[in-house]
C-alpha cells in the first residue's frame, strides 16, 4: 500500500514538474516550435539550476544548435544558495561512513564556490594537507535525470513543429542524458585527474590538482586546494614577471598535445578553469572530458593537414569520414558547401578569421547532407576555440594553426609504414623506368619508319557496310525517278509532234511512253511504301 502511494505521489509530482515546465516555456513564446534565443535563455533562467546547467552543457555543443543560441547559453550564471552545513555535513558523513571530525582537522561551513549541481568547501586533512571538499547537492542527479526526460518527452512533440528544424531536439536530449550522467559521477572525474596526471607527467609546466581517492566517492571528491593566478588576468600576471608570450606558447602547445598525441583533452578550458602558479599552468575542474580514439584521431589529423596545406579534396573526403551518416548525402553539394567555407575562411590566417562562425557553417553543411559529428570532436573544436581565444589575448601574434601543423605531420607520419611506402614507391620508379628505357629506341623507329613512307594506317569503320546498301538504295530510286520524269516529258513532246501511227488521233509511241511511265511510277511507289520510308 505504502508503495503504491509513493508511486502514486511520484507520479503526480512528475505530472506537476511537466506542466511547469510547458507552461514556462509556452510563456516565453514555445507555441510557435522554437522561442528565440533570448526568450528561451529567459526560460530556461526561469526553470532553475538542472535547466541552467543544461543551458551551460548545450553550450557546448555548437553541432547541435546554432551560433546564437550558443551565444545566449553562455550568458547563464550559476545563482544558486549554498546548502545548510547541517545537509553538507550529513552527506560526507554518509559518503565516508566517518564522523567529519575523524576526516579532517578543519573544514569551512561556508563555501568558496556554489554551482547548480555541487558545492566546494575548503578543509585541512588530519595529516596537514589544504584540501577542498567538492560535495554532490542532495538530490541533484535524481532532479536533473528527471528534468532531462520530461524533456525528452516534451521533444517528441516540439520537433513536428514548423521551427522546430532549428535545434536538432532529439540529439540535444540524448547528448544531455549522457553528460549528465558522466558529470554527475565525481568518481569518473577523479579518474579524468589522475589520466591527465598521467599524460603530462613529463611536461614540466603543465600540472593539476592531487585526489585523494581514499576519501572520493561518487558524490563526494576531495582534492588538493590549488590557487594561483587566473590566467585571463594578464596585468597581474605580468606583474609577477611572467612572460605573456611564453604563457601563451605554452598553453597552446600542450593543448595541442593533448588533442594531437593524447586523444584526451580538457572539453571545458574557459579562463575560470585555468590557473598560473609558481611557473606552472594549472587545470582545474574535469567533470567534462573529450575522448578521441585512434580512428578519429587519424581522421582529424588528416583533416587538420588537408586545412593547413591547402588539400580542399582531401579536407571534403575526411569530412566524410568523420562524419556519422543519418541518412541520404548529396556529395556534391557537401563538397560544394565545404569548398566554399574553405574560400570564405580559410584563406586567412587563425586568428583573423571568426572560428566559431566558420565551426558553425561546416556543422551546418553537415547537417543540410544529413552528417552528424561526433560529440568528442565538436567538444574538442569548441575547446581549442577557447584556446585560442585565451592565447589572442596574452600574445595576439601566435597562428595556433601555425603550432597544430606540426603535430598533424608528426601524427601522419607516425602512423605511416615508411619502409613499405619506400618499398612501393621504388617499385613503381623501376617499372617506369625499365619501360621509359624503351622510348627512345620506339620513338627512332616510328621516326624512321614515316620517313620511309612504310608507316600504314588502318581505320575500321563499324556499320559502313549497311550505310553504303542505305546510299545505294537512295542513288538507285533517284536514278529512277528521273527515266521516270524523262520518259513522261519525252512522250509528251512525241504526242504534240503528231507523228508516228495513231489510234484514235493520238500518237501510238506517245501512248506506250506514258503507259510504261505508270507502270514503273506506280512500283516505284509501292516500293517506297513498304520500306517505311516515305
């Protein structure tokens, strides 16, 4: 009985969240299919934290929705309350199975930072250790993987409207149910930590916060408080006599690494998430994670050489191979739409060009032929995006595009059997050799050969036989016909002459001239008729 309540009540609490929900959005101009990008910031501002953060992770995503909804997600800030310490104290509790006193010498009740989905705390472990204590807030992951299939749900029905082709709803939905379930995982966002140590190990300049695993669960995640200068803040920065080129370089280059040669890359590097200390460039927050494996890799890399050299063949047919299909393509206008994107900004260097509208028109091109891109690589473009916004500010002059080059041709050729292209190519160098040898000598003799007028060409022309039969027929009615004209005219002038013996007063040879004329007049007709070709 008690059970049939609950689900009776969770039911109708359901009911209730999906009529706010609608009702929210209808206010803010849904009725239509789509609100504009404004209106449905507003909404989505309206519904709270699980809808904000779905604005920030659609955000992202510029493969699925356009460049100005983009722009208006990125407006969304986080103005969430902090949890009672009581609640916040209760959770480590439960998380850790230990009283908090036993976890930690010391542990702020206010928080130094509040979001839509965890809290951070700063605390001292028992051992000395500054740490911060990031806590899962009660209930988030069930609110938030509710909200996301309510709206599920409400996309079956907004993607029939006629605006609807704007956002690729479905996709929006299913992308925001995977991150949701990634991001709200503080034990998967450990591991993303402890891999990323792992690949910068050996870069000197690159580092990221310690965890602790013994006390990380999957709502509670407890790291090494790290601070430093915020790396958007370049007076500071060159205050403490830090070179901003260098910075720079440095930035871009390892980016660029973890892109070209990890295939695990930060998915979110805005200028909160990165930090300057004691010479080091620090990462911070790795809940968002992009993964690139060996076959995209290969791909992107191909592409990213295609760009920089100029190959727009090349950069067309590993669009293609990127992409995931969804249904039927027009090739060739793909290639068209690709080749004119190109044109349009590629001629120019990185940084003179707007990336973000030129990522958004090759994402659209791509889905006008029925392409998806894989999230990974979208996460990726829109980080290195980032970068490069990060990098035009501390030293405008560096072409990121300039520092990517090099790791695509190491990558290509890393991958490439040397020894068997070596092999292959030499193979094709002796054959054409071993038959060029062979063409002065040919060439001699077909100069010699014409000289000695022994040179006989031979034309074969199919069908002639059955054309001549056609002349000949045409030649011999033509003939034909004029003894025909010419014995009518004859036996005319015979007739008017009055000679010869008379039947009747009429002249007999003119009689039997005009008789014969008939005669072979009307064969000749019959002949015509039956060959279908009068």
């Amino acid at each position: 009985m008690d059970t049939n309540n609950q689900r009776a009540g969770q039911l109708k609490s359901e009911k209730q969240r999906l009529k706010e929900i609608v009702s929210v959005f209808l206010k803010h101009g849904l009725k239509n299919g789509i609100a504009n990008p404004v209106q449905l910031r507003l909404a989505l501002e309206e519904l709270g934290p699980t809808f904000i953060k779905i604005g920030q992770m659609l955000s992202m995503r510029p493969d699925i929705i356009p460049q100005a909804y983009i722009k208006e997600f990125q407006k969304l800030q986080d103005d969430v309350k902090p949890e009672r310490y009581e609640v916040i104290r209760e959770i480590i509790e439960h998380e850790l199975k230990r009283p908090i006193e036993e976890l930690f010498l010391s542990f702020a009740e206010e928080p130094i930072a509040c979001a839509s989905l965890a809290v951070v705390h700063p605390a001292v472990l028992k051992n000395g250790d500054r740490v911060v204590v990031k806590i899962q807030r009660p209930g988030a992951r069930e609110t938030m993987l509710k909200d996301i299939a309510l709206l599920r749900r409400i996309t079956r029905f907004i993607k029939y409207a006629p605006q609807a082709e704007v956002l690729d709803l479905d996709e929006a939905a299913g992308e925001l149910w995977r991150a949701a379930n990634k991001e709200l995982d503080f034990q998967q966002e450990a591991h993303n930590i402890k891999k990323f140590y792992e690949y910068n190990r050996d870069v000197a300049y690159i580092t990221c916060p310690r965890v602790f695993e013994e006390y990380t669960t999957r709502e509670v995640l407890v790291m090494e408080r790290v601070e430093g200068i915020p790396i958007a803040h370049l007076e500071q920065l060159a205050a403490e006599g830090y070179d901003l080129r260098d910075v720079a370089v440095k930035l871009a280059d390892n980016y660029l690494k973890q892109i070209f040669e990890d295939g695990f890359f930060h998915a979110d590097p805005h200028p909160g998430n990165i930090l300057v200390r004691e010479g080091k460039i620090v990462y911070l927050d790795f809940g968002m994670m992009g993964v690139l494996d060996k076959s995209l890799l290969e791909k992107f890399n191909s592409l990213i050489y295609g760009i920089a050299t100029g190959n727009v063949e090349a950069m067309q047919k590993d669009v293609l191979r990127i992409g995931i299909k969804k249904g039927s393509i027009d090739t060739r206008k793909l290639y068209s739409d690709i080749e004119q994107i190109y044109n349009n900004y590629i001629v120019t260097s990185l940084h003179e060009i707007d990336v973000p509208q030129m990522m958004e028109e090759i994402f659209k091109a791509c889905r006008k032929n029925n392409i998806a891109i894989p999230a990974d690589l979208v996460m990726m473009a829109k980080g290195l995006v980032t970068i490069e916004g990060l990098v035009a500010r501390l030293a405008p002059e560096i072409n990121i595009m300039d520092l990517a080059l090099p790791y695509a041709r190491r990558y290509i050729l890393s991958k490439r059997n040397i020894k068997q292209d070596l092999t292959r190519q030499l193979e094709n160098f002796y054959t054409l050799t071993k038959s060029g040898a062979k063409l002065p000598v040919r060439l001699l003799e077909l100069i010699n050969g014409a000289l000695a007028g022994k040179i006989r060409v031979q034309m074969e022309h199919t069908n002639l036989d059955e054309a001549l039969n056609k002349l000949n027929k045409m030649v011999n009615r033509l003939v034909f016909g004029l003894v025909l004209s010419s014995l009518v005219i004859g036996s005319s002038i015979v007739i008017n002459a009055n000679v010869g013996p008379k039947i009747y007063g009429i002249s007999v040879f003119g009689l039997v001239g005009f008789l014969g004329a008939a005669v072979m007049g009307t064969w000749l007709l019959i002949s015509i008729l039956y060959s279908g070709k009068m």
